[in-house]
C-alpha cells in the first residue's frame, strides 16, 4: 500500500469550516470533503492496528470506512 501524504491542515480548515456553516447542503459537502481527506489518516491507523491484531488490513480498514459519518 502506498502511502499518501495527510493533509492535516485541510482537514482541520474543513472542520472549522463544518462547524460554521449554517446550510445543510454546504454541512454535507465538507462532510464528503473531510470524509475524503481523512481517509489516508484512516489506513494509517489501520495500518499500525493490523500490525498488533490477527485481522486482516482490509478487514481493519473496511471497519474504519464503516465508522466515520
């Protein structure tokens, strides 16, 4: 797996952004956006998680995907 470089500045405007907006459509846009963003972030954890479990990475990332909004 080739990792990607995490861009915890996007995120982190894409959070401030979230909480400021008062439209539901815009909420849901930045939720894709944040949700995208993050997803390096989630195969790292992923990653360092598999390494101390018997499951497979796909089966700790697929969980993860499943857990985030």
């Amino acid at each position: 797996m080739q990792e990607q470089d995490i861009d915890f500045e996007k995120i982190k405007d894409g959070l401030l952004q979230y909480k400021q907006a008062d439209n539901a459509v815009r909420k849901n846009e930045l939720e894709n956006e944040i949700i995208i963003e993050s997803v390096p972030l989630v195969k790292k954890i992923a990653l360092h998680l598999a390494r101390r479990s018997t499951d497979p990475i796909e089966d700790t990332v697929s969980y993860t995907h499943l857990t985030l909004p």
